[in-house]
C-alpha cells in the first residue's frame, strides 16, 4: 500500500499515462492545436522503449493497406478512427517532424535513415520543443476524481492535478507485470476490461515432433491454421524453425488466433503448405521428372534445389521414408502420398511464448465503453483512451503503429477541443 500526501505536486490542462507511441503522438498533436500545459507519465526510466525494437529496430510506421481486415476490433471504430487520422494525415505530421519515410515493395513503410532511433528523436523532441513536460519512473497507481479534475497519485508518492486525462499505458506486451497489478488503476474507476492475451508471438511446438530438426530454417510458405479438425485461417509468408517451435511474420500472423483457442482449449494444428505456389499436377510433373533423372540417387535429393534441404528431408521422414533408399524406389502410390501432404505438413501447437515475447496485447478496455468519435469513457467524462491499451490490435506490418497513431491524434483533439 502507498502512503499518500494531499499536496499537489504538479497541475496539467492534460495529463497523458504512458509514454509510449499514442501517448507522445497525442502530447505533440495537443500542443499544436493549443497552447495546453500537457505533461507525460511514463514508469520507466525512458519513453518510447517499445518505439525503439519495432520493425527490426527500423520502425515500421504504418503500411499502404489499411484494409481493416488487417485489424482485430470494432470495426466501426476503427473506420472512424483511421478516417479521422488517415496514413496522409500521418504522414505529414511525421514530415512536419523531421521525418521523410519510404514503402518497401510489401507496402510496409519506414523512415527514409531505417531506424527507429530516428522516430523516437523526432517524436522526443518535438514534444520538448512543444514544453511537453516529461515525468519518467512515475506510475500512477491511483486515479481520483477531485471536483472536475483527477487527482493523479503516482508510485513515488508525487500528486498530479489535471483536467483531462489520456490513458495511453500501452499494453501487457514485452513487460513482465502482472496482469492484476496492470489494470488495477482501470478496475478500479470500474472500468472493463476483456480478457488479454499474448498476440504476434511466437508459438511452441508438440515436442514429440521433429521442429528441432530444422531449427534455425526459414522458408517462404503457406500457413494454414486449423481448429478442431477444421482450416479457419491461411497466411503466406515466412516461417522460421526454432528450438521451441515456429515464428517469423506467417506464424506472427495467426498467433492471435491461435492463442485463442488454445485459451478454449481447442486443439490447434499449423499446416504447412511447403509449396503454396504449385499446383498438384506441377508437382507430380517435377517429382516424376526427379525420379527419371536422379533415380539412383539417395532419396534426401529429392527436393535439393526446390525445397530447404533440411526442410525436405524431415518432410519425407514423417511420412516414413527411409533417406538411405534411392530416389527410384518411389512408386506411383508414394508421390501420391507426397503430393497429399506437402501442401499440409503438420505440427501440434501447445503453447505460446507469453507476453514478455509478444509483439502486442490483444484485449484491453472495451470499446462499446467509449465515444467512437471521441475515445472519450462514455461514463467517465473527460477521460480519453489511445493505443494498445485499447481492444483493438492489428497484424504485424505496421498496423498496430497506425492504430496508435490515429488513436493518439483523436483522443488528443478531442481533449484540446472540449476547452
């Protein structure tokens, strides 16, 4: 328990919790609209950490295809939203802050210098050149309603008085907390929260199947995730082989989903397509021509030049070939049996990575709590919501910056504008 003082250490027009993306995005677009006092508090020794390992560490702003079936959520609010701060929109206040981006040939956009460094300059210091005050290794722990204002109580006994607040903490993502102590500032004002979970992770493998055998191998493929018996989701992409199961962009992709279920406790397979780009008559075409030309060679030859060596050869294994045997001893019922199943090469999911190693949170505050032109608490006026912390995430590729982006700005806008 913390022992609070009634003095008030510090008096804001806008108080903003975290200081991740949305939160710094929604200080500069605040200050641009009026000249508000507007200060941070971020419970780490620095903003913008997230900011800095995204993309690589190049930061991938945004993407071209904002399609919102690249995003989990409402999709009413997320028209409204992304319509209010569109990729344009954006983009030009980046410009206005000293970065010039490009597109790679995927639609993902960056920095034109790839570093993310550079985004979190740009953001750090147009905020401090705005008088954005910044109050790191400050958590608050306590929200109070003090007449029209809140009194914020932080962690290191510090009281903050301020007349809107935007709640912009982020998510459960990359952190070790616990969710109970996360959300206890929002649990106790009585807001709702839905039930979060890891999304954008890395998923863990049955370890009776031989995943270990291709560790470190990365092949572009088709993805297929299967519930029940059932395919529901199909992502291409690439995937890589660890020590404790399967990751890159593919798997990243149908991670939410498959977490899901297993939170169901759904069985939950990924099938592999090795050659998503072929047809059946294709690959019977090449295989036969593989028989005829190299059918004296050792079977682990097959798919040398076509398919990841290592890949291929676990492939052929689980179907219980014997890679000492030569290639012509294939007959016309085993590339049958391969054909069958090297669009579905399949592996039993049984758990995740965790939070600590996820990319972003799916759940958070719910969305039928808050005014979809405002992100305002429809209960709780002057209350706003902006980024992760909000039940809205997107597939990797940039979508959960664009969402932190255009949330930030309309929480923002919308505080400024009820002055």
């Amino acid at each position: 328990m913390y022992a609070y003082h009634n003095n008030v250490d510090g008096e804001f027009d806008i108080g903003i919790i975290g200081g991740g993306a949305s939160g710094i995005f929604s200080s500069i677009v605040a200050k641009d609209e009026k000249n508000l006092s507007v200060a941070i508090f971020e419970s780490e020794d620095r903003i913008l950490k997230k900011v800095l390992k995204t993309g690589n560490g190049k930061c991938n702003l945004t993407n071209k295809d904002l399609c919102l079936s690249n995003f989990q959520g409402n999709p009413i609010l997320l028209k409204t939203v992304l319509s209010k701060c569109s990729q344009g929109l954006t983009l030009d206040i980046f410009k206005n802050l000293g970065i010039r981006v490009v597109f790679d040939e995927n639609g993902k956009c960056f920095p034109a210098s790839y570093q993310a460094s550079s985004v979190v300059d740009s953001l750090r210091f147009g905020a401090l050149k705005r008088g954005v005050k910044f109050y790191t290794e400050t958590e608050i722990v306590k929200i109070e309603k003090k007449d029209d204002k809140f009194l914020l109580r932080a962690d290191n006994r510090y009281n903050f008085l301020c007349s809107k607040v935007i709640f912009s903490t982020g998510g459960l993502a990359g952190l070790k907390k616990k969710e109970e102590n996360f959300f206890r500032v929002l649990k106790d004002l009585g807001i709702t929260i839905n039930k979060p979970f890891p999304a954008l992770v890395q998923l863990r493998l049955l370890e009776s199947e031989p995943f270990k055998s291709m560790k470190g191998c990365k092949w572009e493929c088709g993805v297929i995730l299967n519930i029940d018996g059932n395919n529901t989701l199909v992502e291409n992409g690439e995937i890589l082989f660890t020590n404790y199961g399967i990751s890159g962009n593919a798997i990243l992709n149908i991670s939410r989903e498959a977490v899901k279920n297993l939170n169901e406790n759904k069985k939950v397979k990924i099938l592999i397509d090795l050659l998503p780009e072929m047809t059946d008559v294709e690959i019977k075409d090449e295989l036969t021509f593989r028989i005829k030309k190299f059918g004296d060679y050792d079977l682990e030859f097959l798919f040398n030049g076509w398919i990841n060596k290592r890949i291929g050869v676990i492939f052929l294994k689980s179907l219980g070939f014997n890679m000492n045997d030569k290639i012509n001893i294939l007959k016309e019922k085993d590339v049958k049996k391969i054909i069958d199943n090297i669009h579905s090469f399949a592996f039993t999911v049984t758990n995740h990575n965790g939070f600590l190693n996820a990319q972003v949170m799916a759940g958070g505050v719910s969305v039928e709590e808050l005014d979809f032109e405002t992100l305002q608490h429809k209960r709780i006026k002057d209350l706003y919501f902006a980024g992760e912390i909000v039940d809205v995430d997107g597939k990797s590729g940039g979508y959960n910056l664009q969402w932190a982006w255009s949330s930030g700005y309309v929480s923002a806008l919308s505080a400024v504008k009820s002055f």
